[in-house]
C-alpha cells in the first residue's frame, strides 16, 4: 500500500500518506480515466504486440470513471483531504565543488 500511495502522489495534486495498516505485496490492476478533469487527446498511436498481449485492449477513456472513483470502485479504497506536516528542503547556499 505504501507504493501505491507514492506512485498516486504523482497523479495527485498533493502527497498521498498510506493509512490502511495494510501489509504485503499486492498485484493491482486499476483502470481509470487520467484526463477525466481535461480535454481527452486523441489517441491513436499503436501499441506493440507486447503491450497489447499483456493489457488487453485499449479501453474508450471516455467509459472509465475517474481516478478518485476508480479508487473506491475497483479497490475499495478512498482518498481523504487531512492537514499534517510535510517535508520540505530548503536550500541555504550553493558552492562549486573544490579542486582535490
């Protein structure tokens, strides 16, 4: 749960902090549309006979629900908006390297 916490934070406009207390490695499939709050491009480009072997045909964007949906439908899962701290870098001073 915990990577799938950190790779939703990059699909997320905030970080996603795993809760569940659930533990293991899980295969997770999840279909969703990812440009469900944007314009949909068209997608056209072909897919190798690899890829298309192994995920099956390409669904209509247009059908699958959006991420936050997806969630809750096909995992069981939900997302919920708390306030907490977050770690942040600050950078005081920059130095070029010394000659050894």
């Amino acid at each position: 749960m915990y990577d799938l916490a950190l790779i939703l934070s990059s699909y997320s406009d905030r970080p996603v902090v795993d809760r569940t207390g659930i533990q293991g490695i899980f295969d997770i499939k999840m279909q969703w549309n990812p440009f469900a709050a944007r314009p949909q491009p068209a997608d056209d480009s072909p897919r190798s006979p690899a890829a298309e072997s192994r995920e099956g045909p390409r669904p209509d964007l247009a059908s699958l629900p959006a991420l936050f949906d997806a969630l809750d439908q096909q995992l069981g899962l939900r997302l919920e908006s708390h306030k907490g701290p977050v770690e942040i870098y600050v950078i005081d001073r920059v130095e070029r390297p010394s000659k050894n």
